[in-house]
C-alpha cells in the first residue's frame, strides 16, 4: 500500500528530477528549498555551490530512479 506524498516531498522530488543520479547541494531560504550546486561527485557539487555563494549547502546523492532501494536486513538488526 502506497502512502500519499505530501506537498513537500513532491515539490522537493520535482526540484531533483532532473538531477538523477548525480549529487546535489541544497539550500533553504524562507521554508523554500533550491539546488544551488551539482556535480558527479559531493565535492563538485560543494564547489559548485560555493562558487555561487553557499559554502554550507546540505548535500544530498540522488539515486538512479530504474533501481530499488532494499535495506540489507543484517543492518537493520544491529541498530
């Protein structure tokens, strides 16, 4: 069963849509999230972010979307 997204979890994966497979820096302003950087790697897209005036962007990989997810069950048992 599938659980509705909210409005904020389908504005933000619009906003990475066309980033897939890649990483991205993100900032916030006023409740408004943006990609202020991107790159193959996290230090491309943190210096593409910094270039632009946002040395403390949160990073964030987002995955290939044809592949699925699945927690290793190993790790969820030592937690």
């Amino acid at each position: 069963m599938e659980m509705p997204a909210t409005d904020n979890e389908t504005a933000f994966a619009e906003l990475v849509r066309e980033y897939e497979d890649q990483w991205v820096a993100i900032d916030d302003r006023d409740g408004v999230k943006f990609v202020v950087g991107s790159g193959k790697d996290a230090v491309e897209a943190a210096q593409a972010a910094e270039a632009k005036g946002f040395p403390d962007a949160a990073l964030l990989r987002v995955p290939s979307f044809s592949s699925t997810f699945i927690p290793s069950a190993t790790l969820a048992a030592s937690h």
